[in-house]
C-alpha cells in the first residue's frame, strides 16, 4: 500500500461517520430539553418519581389502593424495570427534601395547551434549591434523567441500525434515526422520567432482532435474544404486551417458510423449540410482575386498580365522533405537547411535521406504483420489504391498542405508540426517498418510476437528506429554547408603577398591597375575555404562599368570571418575594357564558391563603372593587346564553333566558328553555330543578312537552316558572335540567356536549343564590 492510500485510510478512519455526529447531537439536544424543563413539569414525572423513591428507599414496590392514593397516583400500576433502574442509579442520594420539590401550584392550568404564555403553566413551586449544581432530590431527578437520555439516544441509534436493514441508502437510513432524534416530543421525553424511554428503547430492539431474524434466519441465539428482550419489554410498560405475539407470528412464519424452501413438512420439532426459546424468557423475566398482580388485585395487568384511580369516560361513547374529537390531541402529541399537556409548540412548526408526514404517505403510494411498474410480483418480494411488513404489523398493533384505550380513558397521548416510532419514522424517510427519486427522474425526462442509477441523483437525494436531519434538528432545538423555556421564566419585577395607573396603596394584612390598577375594557359580552393588570408590592417577609384572586361578580353576588394564581401568574410564589418587590400582573378572565345581560359586574380582588381558604382582610373589605365593566346584552336575537347540548338524537338546547339569578326563599323564578327539534319518537318529560348540597332539591318543575308533534329544525321556546322553597337556605345553588321517559320507569335521556362528549344524563346551567 502507497503512503498516500494509507495516509487516506488513516484520516477516514478518524473520520466520525454521520450518524456519529447525530448522536452527539442529540445527546446536547437533550441536556438543553433537560436544562428547560423544571423537574417534575415534564408529563406525570411528579408521579413517575415517587415510584422510583419508593424502590430507592428500601420500601419495596408500590401498592395501589384506589381508597388511599399515594403519591405515584396511577404509575404504581405500571411494571418495574425502569423504575428498578433508575433507584439503581440513585439510591444513595439523599432525596429527604422530595416533599418540598414536589409542591404543588395549585393554580397551574393542566391539560389546556396554550403557546407562548407563561401563565400557570407551572404545575409546581420551583425555588433556588434546584439550580445547578444539582443536589439532593434535583439531583436524583437529573441523574434519572440523565439515564433517560441515554436510552433514548440508544433507540436513536437501533432505529438507524434497523432502517439500514431496510433502507436502500445510508442517507435514507439517517434520515429514518433524525425522525426519530429531532421530534420535539422524543426530545421532550429524553429529558424526563418516564419509562416510555425504556419501552420505545426495547422495542425497538425486538423489531431491529426480529427483522434480522427474518432476513437471516432462525438461530436459536437469536431467538433466545429476541425473547430475553421481549421479557425486559413485557417489564418495562404493558403496551409492549402485544409484541410478543407479533414476534410469535413472525417466528412462527419463518419456520413454515424455511420448511417450504427445503420441501419438508412442517418441522414441529424445530418450531417447539422457538417457541420456547421466545416464550420462557418471557415468563422468567416478567412473569413475576404479572402473577403478583394476580394475588394482589385478581388481574394481571392490574389494570383495574390503574383504572379506579385514574379515572375512566361516563357511558360507551361512540367510536367515531370520539376518535374525531381524539384525534388532533393525538396530532399535537406526537409531534410536541409539553409540560403538563399545557405547552404547544408554534402552530407553523406542526404544519411542517404534517407537511412531512403527508410527503412520505404520498412516498411510500410512489414506492409501490414503482415496484408494480418495475413488475415485481407479490411472490418475488424481498426480505427487506416483508420485514417492513412486519414492523407495520406492530404499528397496527398498537394503534389498536390506542384506540381502546381511548376508549376507556380520557387520558390518551400520541406517545403511547411510540414503541412503534422506527416503523413511522422508516415511512417518513423511505417516503420523502421516493419523492426525490420521483422529482429527479423527471429532472432527467427519464420514467419517473425508473430506478436512480445516476450518480448525480444520488449525491442529490444524499444531500437533501443531509439537509431535511438538520432542519429538523434546529426546529427541536427552537421548541425546547423558545416555547418550553419560557414558559416557566417570570416576567421581571417591575420597578415602579405608571402614574397614569397609581392608586392609593389597599394593604391585605401583612402580606401584599395593591399599589396600581390597568383599566379594563369598558364593555363586554358574555363569553367574551377581558384584561386586567394589578400591581402587588411586598409588604413584609412572608412564610406562606398567598393566593390573589380577581372576580367579576353580578347583581347577585354571583361569580360570573375569575382568576385565581399566585403572583407573577405562579412563578412568584410570596415566600420568594423580598420587602418592595413589585409584581405585574395581567389577568385574562372570560365572563361566563351564563352572565346575565344587561348588567354592571363589579371587579373585585383579594388575597387568600389556598391551605386554608382565609381571606387577609383590608381596610376596604377582604374584596375591595377596583372597577366595573357594562356587561352588553348579545347581538344576536333568540337565547341571551346559547349553549349546545344534545339528548341522544331526538333534540338539542341551544340557549337559555332567566329572569333574575337572586331570590329569596318562596319567591319564583322564570327559566325559559329554547330547544331545537330533531326526530323525536315520542313526547318526553323535562325537569328543571334548583340542587343544593347532596343533590338536595329546593326548587322543581317537571312537565311533559308534545314532542311528537315537533318537526326537525323547528325551534320551540320552552318557559318555567320555578318556586323556591320557603325553608330553604341562603346559599348558591346549581340549576339542573334533564330529560327522561314517563312511560318507561322515568328513564332519562343521554346528553353530550358541544365537544362530542358524554355528560351524562343532566346538564347544570349556571348558579342561583338565594339571600335572606
């Protein structure tokens, strides 16, 4: 070999090939997603965690009783591998401060996304005890972390590994990892506690192993791996359960294939012996978890107690109207729904993704016309083609999976299919292969299903590659610097007051006082949303977390609009303000669609302690107004408070009209209903009553319309004069209406919502005070 041949082997073997350098930048990409994120504000970490301590601290594994939740609430049902890991990894950290990094904001809006706001999107109290350098629980937390990131950097890597099994080209392949790599939400999850980074890691494994079993053929080593993996996966999360079956099936059809090949029978001896080495690792690794759930709760899965204490959907809804309604929330989590399914990335951004996913279906359509026209029959198919069969099937699998679960519980997000990214991720880069093959074979006024021989087209499609991983790369990074980071970044102290909004200073005992007010709007609708700006000083050190609260209430006294948080919308929680801090806050408050209008709420603020309720009183009332708005009556004519609410098919409410929301005990009210027919069957009875605690009723009116004589789309104005009762309290009160059948025991009808959702069998307008 010349010196120059060698000096070119030496400097390509120094050479990092390109998926080195996607690793090494996931793995930063995933320390600023860990960087951005509080702990415990990514997904159910709160929760994910305290199972890990449990283990950690010698008390053995959780037990779920839906009478007594503990602090891992429904992840105690889950399998223990990662949680077994991770207590590995932290046990001699001193984590005696949990209970303080685990406090809890109770004003955190939860499961409303939002994008670029910072308004509650905290789910917990964060303070200096969690700033690098990490110690005690911030660091158990981190170092869990830690250990997440690098799973999931493994995933990334077996994905490349798998689609180079597949994939006609090493940029293809890449490609496929980047998909992986660079979605905000895998991102998201590398940075957390969470053991889908476990799952999605061993089955990723099991696909790469089984794929390999499938194009090379059947060892027992290879099998016996397979199943040791599927075990650690059957350990790990119970949506992997359904793995194993699919690798049965492909175990199982490669032993028929190999015997067809050689012209045997079916081999049964041969076929046992896989089955038992894919099945006993099986049973030895995570039969244990399955037969203790057994003994303890008389199910497997333990499914029922995971169930009782998450919570499960009234009634059966229907199949399609529901995945309808499930189906954009699981668009937003696949691609990207942080903290406490309260963060959105920027809206263009899942449009992108779309755009990538509408490119390789529309790929993966050319890649079969391609084959069709290169006349491939079905029989001369190669391994690599029904090996993505196969990793399609597990995606099937778990969609399947999905869709049940949706069913039974509200609480579904798109990562639950994430063990089958590398199959979604191969569509996407296999697609977008196909298309540029497509576009360049044209370029070169060539049959745009010709194979692309030429050199140039290949350097193109590389390149294109090349490019689509670091687009996708820096749209991962823009989601973790600009939409998760400051979310949870207070807005500055303010260093004084405007002139224009100084007022005299209102002192809430020792606390705060309210030094400054921003108008709001002089007019508004029902439904409409409003602003409001308070300036709140520190007054003295302060040992408890205060609440300030800002309400619009009516003629009665009633609420008809509210913001409740701790200072700096609750990232300034009182304990962290210092003497003379001065705190801006912007309250956005919707008025009640069941406002009444015509009127003048008045805006009233105070402050309060939320362990105790206990307002801190001021020299103006523990409520003092700080201004009012005119409350207009809708534009539009008909119900002054439109509502939807549909009973079963037959009609629907669409608005409503009440006379006065105060009344004194004895005294009447006048309730008009408007109702918009359908085809109704028969004639039903409605009821209309005032419920106070215990569903105590205090006032009642039930009466029988001739529905019958109704016509779909006639709109029918339905009034009730309803009587308090003398005796009764002076309280706030809920008004329920409903629907049942007076000739079929009194059976009530099903009402769903706007939303397509089941509410059960009554619907609770608004609230009614009676006052003495």
């Amino acid at each position: 070999m010349s010196a120059a041949a060698t000096l070119r082997q030496a400097q390509g073997s120094r050479t990092l090939a390109p998926i080195h350098w996607l690793l090494a930048a996931f793995v930063c990409l995933g320390l600023v997603y860990d960087t951005a994120t509080p702990i415990f504000e990514a997904g159910d970490e709160q929760f994910h965690y305290p199972y890990v301590r449990q283990i950690a601290t010698g008390n053995g594994l959780p037990l779920q009783d839906p009478d007594d939740v503990q602090a891992w609430r429904q992840e105690g049902s889950q399998p223990p591998l990662y949680y077994m890991l991770a207590a590995l990894l932290t046990f001699w950290v001193d984590t005696g401060d949990a209970a303080e990094r685990l406090t809890v904001n109770p004003h955190a809006i939860i499961g409303v996304p939002a994008y670029g706001s910072s308004d509650n999107r905290n789910m917990m109290v964060h303070t200096a005890a969690e700033a690098f350098p990490y110690s005690r629980t911030a660091l158990a937390v981190h170092l869990i972390r830690w250990l997440s990131l690098a799973m999931a950097t493994v995933t990334v890597w077996a994905v490349y590994r798998l689609a180079r099994r597949i994939a006609p080209s090493e940029p293809v392949a890449l490609l496929a990892a980047a998909f992986v790599a660079f979605n905000p939400m895998i991102g998201f999850l590398a940075g957390a506690v969470n053991n889908d980074n476990l799952v999605i890691l061993l089955s990723t494994l099991a696909l790469w192993q089984m794929v390999r079993l499938w194009q090379d053929g059947l060892t027992r080593r290879g099998v016996l791996l397979l199943g040791v993996v599927l075990g650690l996966d059957a350990l790990t999360k119970l949506n992997a359960l359904g793995l194993a079956g699919v690798a049965g099936l492909l175990v199982l059809a490669r032993v028929v294939l190999d015997a067809r090949a050689a012209k045997r029978d079916f081999p049964w001896r041969e076929g046992l012996i896989a089955g038992l080495l894919l099945s006993l690792p099986v049973g030895v690794i995570a039969g244990w978890w399955y037969a203790r759930n057994v003994m303890l709760y008389g199910d497997p899965t333990g499914l029922n107690r995971m169930l009782a204490i998450v919570g499960t959907r009234q009634g059966t809804p229907a199949l399609l109207p529901l995945l309808r309604a499930e189906l954009e929330g699981m668009r937003l989590s696949f691609w990207g729904l942080f903290g406490g399914v309260n963060i959105l990335s920027a809206a263009w951004q899942y449009g992108v993704f779309d755009l990538l996913l509408a490119v390789g279906c529309i790929g993966i359509i050319l890649l079969i016309v391609r084959h069709l026209a290169l006349r491939r029959s079905v029989r001369g198919l190669s391994r690599a083609v029904t090996a993505f069969g196969w990793l399609s099937a597990w995606a099937v699998v778990l969609v399947v999976s999905w869709t049940r679960w949706t069913l039974v519980t509200p609480a579904t997000q798109g990562r639950l299919i994430f063990p089958a990214l590398a199959t979604i991720a191969l569509v996407l880069a296999l697609g977008f292969d196909a298309c540029l093959i497509y576009v360049t074979n044209l370029a070169h006024r060539r049959s745009p299903f010709a194979p692309d021989a030429d050199l140039r087209g290949l350097n193109t499609r590389a390149r294109s590659a090349y490019a689509l991983t670091i687009v996708l790369g820096v749209l991962s990074l823009r989601t973790a610097l600009l939409d998760i980071a400051p979310a949870y970044t207070a807005a500055p102290l303010a260093s004084a007051v405007p002139a224009a909004f100084a007022r005299p200073p209102v002192r809430f005992g020792d606390a705060l006082e309210l030094i400054g007010v921003e108008p709001p709007p002089a007019a508004a609708r029902p439904g409409d949303t409003i602003d409001v700006a308070l300036y709140w000083r520190a007054i003295d050190p302060m040992s408890a977390d205060y609440s300030v609260f800002v309400h619009l209430l009516d003629a009665g006294d009633l609420i008809v609009g509210q913001r409740d948080t701790y200072p700096g919308l609750g990232l300034r929680p009182t304990t962290q303000l210092k003497p003379g801090d001065i705190v801006r806050d912007a309250y956005r408050i919707k008025v009640d669609e069941s406002a009444l209008a015509p009127s003048r709420p008045a805006i009233r603020v105070g402050v309060y302690d939320f362990a105790t309720q206990k307002r801190l009183a001021s020299a103006q009332g523990d409520n003092p107004v700080v201004g009012v708005i005119d409350l207009l009556a809708r534009a539009e004519s008909g119900a002054p408070a439109p509502v939807t609410f549909r009973f079963e098919q037959f009609f629907t409410l669409t608005g409503y009209r009440i006379d006065r929301v105060a009344v004194r005990p004895g005294e009447s009210f006048t309730l008009t209903l408007y109702w918009r027919a359908g085809s109704v069957p028969k004639d039903y009875s409605i009821f209309v009553h005032v419920l106070g605690k215990q569903d105590a009723i205090w006032g009642q009116v039930d009466r029988q319309l001739p529905m019958r004589a109704w016509r779909a789309g006639d709109v029918i104005e339905d009034a009730y004069v309803v009587t308090v009762k003398p005796d009764t309290p002076a309280d706030v009160y809920e008004l329920e209406i409903g629907a049942y059948d007076l000739e079929n025991n009194f059976k009530r009808l099903n009402i769903w919502g706007a939303d397509g959702q089941l509410a059960g069998d009554r619907v609770f307008l608004r609230r009614l005070r009676v006052v003495r």
